[in-house]
C-alpha cells in the first residue's frame, strides 16, 4: 500500500526513533525500579535488586522487605506501567478511528460507560449484565457508550469533529450519573473504596490483576502494528483512505472494538484515569510524527512511563497517605486539553 503519511515538523525521524524507543524503555525500566524503592516507607536500591534478584534466580532475603518489595509494590507498579500504555495505545486507536487528536477514551465518554459497568457488577454481583464479569461488563458499556456517542456525531453520514466532542462529554455526564445512581444503593464502606477507585488508583494491585491487562494490550497493540498502514490512510480522510484500497467501515469498527478492549480492561483493574488517551499520542505525534508505525510503540512506552511517575508523585506527595492516581492525570489533562482546544480554534479562525 503507497500511501503517503502527512508530514509536519517534528523533532525525531529516521534512525534517530530507534534511539528514542530504546531511550523510553531504559527510563521506563528506571523509573520502575525508583517507584518500588520509594513509597511511605523509602528502602535503598540494593535491598530492591536483593528482593528481586531473589525472586528472579533464588536465594534468601528479608521477609519485610519482600513482603514491600515484591508483594506490594512490584504488581503496583507494573500494573501502572500497563494501565498507561493501555490508555496511550487506545487515545491513538481513537484519534485514527476519528481523525481528530481531541479524542480519547475519557472525552468521548468511553471510560465513564466503561466505569458503569464495573461498578454495576460490584455492586449488583454479575447477574447485573447478563453473568458477565468485570471486566466483560465494563467492555460492554464501554462499546455501547462510544458506539452511541459515534452515530449522534454524525450528520449525512459524515463525522463532525464538534459534535462528536460535545456528545462524547454529554453521553459521559450520563454515564457518571448512571454510576453516581448505583454508588447511592452502596454502604458507606463500600461508597468510600468505590470513590477512591473511580477517580483512579493502582493501590492494592496484586500480580493476579497484570494477567488479563498484559495479554489484552499485547494482542492489542500486535494488531494496530500490523494496521498501522491503514490507520495512516484513515488519517488522510475517507475518501483518500478508500482510494488506497482500505476498508474504511470495517477498519473503523475494528478500531471502535479495539479501543473500547483496551479502555474496558485498564478501567476494570484501576478505575477511571483520565487523560492519558489524550496527552501522551498527541505529545507523540508533535516528537516523530504521524505514521503509526512509530506513534503506536512511542506512545506505549511513554504512556507506560507516565503513569509509573505519575502513581509514585501520588504515593509521596502527601506521605504516610497516597491520593488517587486521575487526581494528577486530570489537573495536568485539563489544562492541556483547553490548550489544544484554543490551538485548533485559532487554525481554523
């Protein structure tokens, strides 16, 4: 397929994005280990690399310090670095599905649907939706929502980039106020971990929650990769796009199920962070450019890494206690979204 990847200035080409993969993977692979040394109680790297080291090839270590380490702090941390890059891969799974960098899974609605019905299982058990389980539900309401907010978008059967933003936040007002409605039949107990994990938090991760994350994200991820000439193509417009011989509906409504997976997996292990979607694959575009072939493993690796820094910020800025993760996603999303709002409206004026 010859299609041509619009191109813009951008700081990184060529050779020079290997280096930066690498780059992202080894302060990816840092700020890990710094997230697992710090915390309420600080431990030096070389107790780290002994609890590790002895999990890895064997050996003897202190009991607390495997108890923080490995028990605790480790599927913490990773499962961060996995919520991040779920988040990043479905804001660019999105953008292409719309064409438009203002799209992510928290302004269009999505992970609102999504957080609905994981809530309406663990409230309601899982005769709620059908039998299914969390993660199930929270893929179901997360389809239906962006579904529901893609056709009100569109007028002659052409996508509107202003209404599909304002039908995304209305749809998600709705969704929230659905899962409000269901927090209300909570006891006070229940009512305030429910909070907290809606707003987005990590805390409690076991490594039985990095299983179903991990795999959806790869085969995810494998897919865009392989799609990544097309989602190319779709961001030249429909009519260039079909001209190169893609499928332009089907390719949309693999992107839609796509993106609505890998949301409805990362809300249903930590609530709804918000943001990611949106900052980190634009960020990525203004570095390397617009070909997928090097926006989708950027935006994974960074995704990953900012929220590995974002949660350890969460842990230590208000020691002994931690605040939730979407605190920080969101101060620093909101003003980056208006941000981009104002530059989009000062190119087209």
């Amino acid at each position: 397929m010859g299609e041509r990847v619009r191109r813009g200035p951008h700081l990184v080409s060529g050779p020079a994005t290997a280096l930066l993969i690498a780059s992202l993977a080894i302060a990816l692979a840092g700020a890990t280990v710094l997230a697992i040394s710090l915390g309420s109680v600080d431990l030096p790297l070389n107790a780290v690399w002994r609890v590790i080291a002895a999990h890895v090839v064997g050996g003897d270590t202190d009991p607390l310090n495997d108890q923080v380490v490995w028990q605790i702090r480790t599927p913490r941390v990773l499962l961060a670095a996995l919520a991040g890059a779920g988040l990043s891969v479905a804001g660019v799974a999105f953008q292409a599905l719309v064409r438009n960098p203002l799209a992510d899974p928290y302004i269009l609605g999505v992970s609102s649907g999504a957080s609905l019905g994981a809530v309406l299982v663990a409230a309601l058990g899982t005769s709620a939706l059908a039998g299914l389980g969390v993660t199930g539900a929270a893929f179901a309401t997360a389809l239906a929502t962006v579904l529901v907010v893609y056709l009100l978008a569109q007028r002659a059967g052409r996508l509107l980039d202003t209404w599909l933003v304002l039908t995304g936040v209305a749809i998600g007002y709705l969704c929230t106020a659905a899962t409000t409605f269901v927090q209300l039949q909570l006891n006070p107990t229940e009512l305030q971990g429910m909070m907290f994990w809606l707003m987005g938090s990590v805390a409690g991760a076991t490594w039985g929650d990095l299983g179903v994350p991990a795999v959806v994200i790869t085969a995810c991820m494998a897919y865009l990769l392989l799609r990544a000439r097309a989602m190319n193509a779709l961001m030249a417009g429909e009519d260039a796009a079909a001209g190169l011989g893609v499928a332009v509906r089907s390719q949309r409504v693999a992107l839609l199920v796509v993106g609505s997976l890998l949301t409805a997996t990362v809300v249903s292990v930590v609530g709804g962070i918000g943001f990611i979607g949106l900052m980190i694959p634009h960020m990525t575009r203004f570095v390397v450019g617009g070909d997928h072939r090097r926006v989708l493993p950027v935006s994974l690796l960074a995704g990953a890494l900012f929220l590995v820094l974002v949660d350890l910020a969460a842990r230590i800025a208000d020691r002994p206690d931690e605040l939730p993760v979407g605190v920080f996603t969101t101060g620093l999303g909101v003003p980056f979204f208006l941000w981009l709002l104002r530059r989009r409206s000062a190119r087209t004026t």
